[in-house]
C-alpha cells in the first residue's frame, strides 16, 4: 500500500470540513486542510522511528547503583485507534538495571514514540515495558499509564475527568513482593 500524499490528506480533511456541514472554502478553513495534515504529521510521528533504537546507547559506569531507576510524569499524547480522539496523561517507567543504564530523556523518547501511534492503552504500556525488558536486559522493568481519553470525556459516555490506570510489570518487579511495592510507591509519590 502506497503512502498517501500531503495532498491526498489535506483532501481528506476537506471532505470531512463538508462532511460536518461546513465550507471548506470559507476564509477560516481555507488553510485548515494544510494545518490539519501538519499537525497530523507531527502527531502521529511515531510511525517513522522505531522508538527502541533510542535504548541502544547505555552506560556502564553506574558506580556500583543497583536500585530501582524510576522516571515519573512523562507526559503521554496519543490517539485512540477506535475514534482517532487524544489520549492524554502520565507514564511512570522505572527499571532494575543488572549491569547498565540509559539516559532518562531516552525512556521519554521511548515513551513518546509509542504514543504517538494510533493506540490503545493497553498496548502502549506494554509496548514500552518490552522495550526496556528487551533492549536493556534488566532484573525488573514496571510501567505505570494514568490516562484520560477523549473518546470517553468529550462524547458517547461524557464522563469527564476519568482516568485509565494501566500497568505492566515485568522481571522482579513483578515476581518481587518488595521490589513491586517499592516500585508502586515511588511512582505514587509516597
């Protein structure tokens, strides 16, 4: 399947601008079409990175550290793949290394680059989560995704303000009754 062009969706844009009862060739939607494929681009990014590349480069001089690396409050924007609406909230990623570590802002980038796919939450959580387990080979990974999805707040079941909690914990995060307690508290903050 051939890629469609900046045209073909600025077309697309068009059609659905007429679609909603609206003309397209009116003064404020003239340019709406272009912004709207633009920002497109930008938001659905992640389809041409592989956002496991961004692990491949790792420290070894960790000075002895062998605790829990937790990264809190990275801020996830994403689309559900059901109705191509914002999902928007916070990743917790945090990983046990055995023999090395990544720079932080890499675990962001993994984060962003997964998200900014058409996705369910579900599947982005664990997707990171497998990410980290498979590139940095570590004893424990855990990803925590709080989330509020506009598909559920802004039509069908209006239920603004609710969140989607999901998690994936791997390793001794998972199989570790401390580690997996430690890990919950600290992305709760406690």
């Amino acid at each position: 399947m051939a890629k469609p062009t900046q045209a073909d969706a600025e077309a697309a844009v068009r059609v659905l601008i007429e679609w909603a009862g609206d003309d397209p060739d009116r003064e404020g939607l003239i340019e709406t079409p272009a912004r709207v494929a633009r920002s497109y681009k930008e938001l659905f990014s992640g389809y041409d990175i592989d956002p496991r590349d961004y692990l491949q480069r790792t420290f070894e001089e960790v000075g002895g550290y062998d605790e829990l690396v937790v990264l809190k409050n990275i801020r996830v924007v994403s689309f559900c793949e059901h109705h191509m609406l914002p999902v928007l909230g916070r990743a917790h990623v945090g990983y046990l290394p055995t023999n090395r570590v990544v720079g932080i802002s890499k675990l962001a980038r993994v984060v962003h680059g997964f998200a900014r796919r058409l996705q369910i939450q579900e599947k982005l959580t664990a997707e990171i989560a497998s990410a980290i387990q498979d590139i940095l080979k570590p004893a424990g990974v855990g990803v925590v995704i709080e989330a509020e999805h506009n598909c559920m707040t802004l039509r069908g079941v209006n239920t603004p303000g609710s969140q989607l909690t999901t998690s994936k914990l791997l390793g001794v995060i998972r199989d570790d009754p401390r580690t997996r307690e430690e890990f919950l508290a600290l992305v709760r903050g406690a």
